[in-house]
C-alpha cells in the first residue's frame, strides 16, 4: 500500500446536473479543502481544518496558494491524428475533409510517425487538464497500437478506436468491411480493459462506410462488454443531404446507424447541431450520449448545438475540442464558446452547468461515472489545480470577484492552458506548468 498524500487548496467538484437538481444541491466546494489521494485513488475530501486533524503521522500536504483543484476534464470527441492540422484555414467539413484531414491521416500507417504524434497530443490534453478522452485513430491499426501505448504510459484513463472507411475515402485511407472488422478485434483483444484503456468501434460516419461495414461495425460492438462505439452524427447539412442519397432506404441519418445495431449505451456520436426531436427521443431512450463540440461547430460553420433541447429528451450530453477541427485542446476554451453557442440561441449557460458538461457530465456520457468525474472517495484520482494568477489579468480580474460562481465565470471566459498549474492522473503528477 502506497503512503497517502494530501493536497490543500480550494476544491470543487460536482455531484449531480444542475439543470437535474438546484444549483445548490450540484456541487460540493470546500473554501479551504483538503483531498487525501491513496493508491491512485481519492480516499476523503472535506474542509482542511477537519481531516489535517485526521491524517497519519507523517503524511505528506502539498499546499497551493492562490489555486482551486477540481476533477480532471473529460473530453468525448477528439482526433488525436488531427494534431498537426488544428488552425487550418477556411472551409465547410466536406472540403476540409479532403483538403486537410485526409492528407494528413495518410501518414499514420507509419508507427514512429503515430507515436511521435500521440506523444504530442496527450502532452497537450494533459497540459490542458484534460485527463480522460474519447479518441479517433486512423484507418490504420498502427495508429492505435501507438495511441495506447503511450496511454499506457502514463496510466491514463482513455478511449480510442481504428477508423472504419471502406468507401468515399482515398484508396490509401480506405479499408474493407472485413479488413475493418479483423483489425479492430485484434485491437480490442489486445488493449480493451488492460489498464484504464477503452476500446471503440469507430466507424468514420456513415459515409464513408458501406452498410456491409456498418453491419459489421454493429456486430463487432455488441460482442464485447462495455465497448463503446463512436462516430459522428448531423454535423453538417450536407453531410446529411449526402446520407439521404447514400442509404434511400433508412430514413434519415440516425436511423442507418440504428439499423446496424450501433446505437445503446456507452454509443457517442459527435455533434448532432441538426437533430431532430424524433432522433433526440431515440438517442435518449437507448442511453446513447452526443458530444457537443462548439469550437469546431462555429469553426467549421457547422450550427449552433441546441443543448436544451436535446438534454431535454434524456440524451447524456459532453463536452468535446474536436480537435483538429476543434480551435484548442482546452475545456476552459471550449466553454467559452459554448456560452456564446448557447448566447446565439437566446439561452443561457451557467458555471456551474459549464464545469459539470466538463467534468461529471462528461463522464456519465462515457458511462465512467463511477469511476471519474467528481473527488468522491473511491473514484480514480485524476485531478487537476488551476491557478488562479494565471495570466496577469486573471489574477485582477478574480480580484474583483465576488462570488464562486463569478470566479468561475471568469475563468471559462479567460482561461486556457496556462490556468491549469498541475495535472494529476491516478494519483500521480503528469503534467505541471513551469514556474
């Protein structure tokens, strides 16, 4: 048994969806707060006068002035191959497809290349405070071994697949129905379960699969325990013009994916800015989740995403970068720009809802909240401190602050990578910004 560390600061951490419950009653914040972590997990929390009182003879208190620690940030949907094309200029998803994503994914069938980038990419989420992902590969199978091997690395708690495409795509990105399936049952033999990594069934969308892909895709889900499966979904009006033409059959973009067996619980589909309320009442009573991703919708000119809406019909509901379609790698960025998404509806979009969708709320889309997204005793020990004199304006603006939820505030309108000091995971260090 490892010795027990305790870390002193402000603490906050969510107990329950404020727009399920009154704002008072969806979090726990301690002004002055103690978290004791044992064995990569948290072992209690509560006011720091009360447990110093309580600890063992010799147990180590780091202190942080100045800073609030809160749960680690749960991203669910990212593409980790994407790194290198994030800030890419000007088009519309179809043609930045082509233009960008598929060009640079060609180059993921080198393993040194797909290690060299997932290197990066988790550097960036953990330097971003972001400790839990749910991540696209590539077509290629290399790409994931990579990913999870540098996952495993650091014993991070993250999720990833190989992408299916067997049409619609550049030959040099494209699989087979088959090819697809073997592959991915290789790769979920070899890393679902092992450690704290995931696998998902990651078909592109439905374009660039055929149905034989997806039925295959449908099968393969439903095999294993606790898979997840992943892909997008209404990003774009005419993604979901062309899916209309593609499969005449189904009616209407859920519904192809739906027919293959891919939507239930621990399912994520990206986006859905273009849902109608039969596919959120659909999503909703399968357990599905969507991620709402609102950097690259405004980027890409996508749409607003209508949360209310669709959390209104039971649909579990994340906060995703995107990356690279998204503009960061940071949850604080992603917030402020699901305010202004939210502020364009005529609708609003309070702190304390905002560090939920970053957090638990996230985790419970992932199906991970018994194990991550609050500091409840007994759950993973992924957490991060974020300064609160980050940046010389925000160390004056929360001056002037009178309230949590003021402080909050600021910090999702002003924050990014630089507010987040140190980045915990499983109770150990994995990211802490230079002094």
């Amino acid at each position: 048994m490892s010795q027990a560390k305790a870390y002193r600061a402000a603490l906050l951490h969510c107990l329950a969806d404020p727009s399920q419950v009154s704002v008072e009653q969806s979090y726990e914040y301690f002004e002055d707060g103690l978290l004791v972590v044992e064995d990569g997990k948290i072992a209690h929390i509560g006011n720091a006068t009360d447990l110093l009182q309580t600890l063992p003879a010799g147990t180590e208190v780091i202190e942080y002035k100045n800073a609030l620690i809160t749960p680690g940030f749960v991203d669910t949907h990212i593409h980790y191959p994407q790194t290198g094309m994030i800030a890419s200029y000007g088009e519309q998803l179809l043609d930045w497809l082509n233009t960008y994503t598929f060009p640079t994914e060609r180059a993921f069938s080198d393993k040194a290349h797909a290690s060299e980038v997932a290197e990066v990419f988790l550097r960036e989420l953990l330097r971003n405070g972001t400790t839990t992902a749910l991540v696209f590969g590539s077509v290629h199978k290399e790409s994931v071994d990579a990913f999870f091997e540098q996952a495993e690395k650091l014993d991070l708690r993250m999720i990833a697949g190989k992408v299916l495409m067997d049409r619609n795509a550049p030959d040099y990105l494209t699989d087979t129905a088959d090819s697809g399936y073997a592959d991915s049952k290789e790769l979920i033999e070899r890393w679902h379960g092992k450690g704290r990594l995931h696998y998902a069934v990651t078909p592109r969308f439905a374009p660039t699969s055929t149905p034989e892909q997806l039925a295959l895709a449908g099968k393969l889900y439903k095999e294993y325990p606790d898979l997840y499966m992943h892909t997008h979904l209404s990003e774009n009006r005419k993604e979901i013009e062309w899916v209309r033409e593609l499969f005449p059959e189904q009616n209407g973009y859920l519904d192809v994916y739906d027919h293959h067996g891919l939507i239930g619980a621990r399912s994520v589909f990206a986006h859905g800015v273009h849902l109608c309320d039969d596919e959120c009442k659909r999503l909703g009573e399968t357990g599905s989740a969507v991620a709402f991703c609102p950097t690259s919708n405004l980027f890409l000119g996508s749409g607003l995403f209508d949360l209310e809406n669709v959390e209104g019909h039971g649909v579990r509901v994340g906060l995703g970068t995107d990356v690279g379609a998204g503009t960061s790698f940071s949850q604080l960025q992603s917030l402020n720009e699901a305010y202004k998404v939210m502020q364009l509806q005529g609708k609003k979009l309070d702190p304390f809802k905002s560090i939920y969708l970053a957090t638990l709320g996230g985790a419970r889309a992932l199906y991970l909240d018994d194990r991550i997204g609050n500091l409840q005793p007994g759950k993973d020990a992924d957490f991060i401190v974020i300064d609160y004199k980050a940046t010389p304006l925000i160390d004056y603006r929360l001056k002037q602050a009178n309230s949590l939820e003021e402080r909050l505030f600021a910090l999702m309108m002003l924050g990014d990578d630089r507010a987040v000091k140190e980045t915990f995971a499983a109770g150990r260090s994995v990211h802490r910004k230079a002094d």
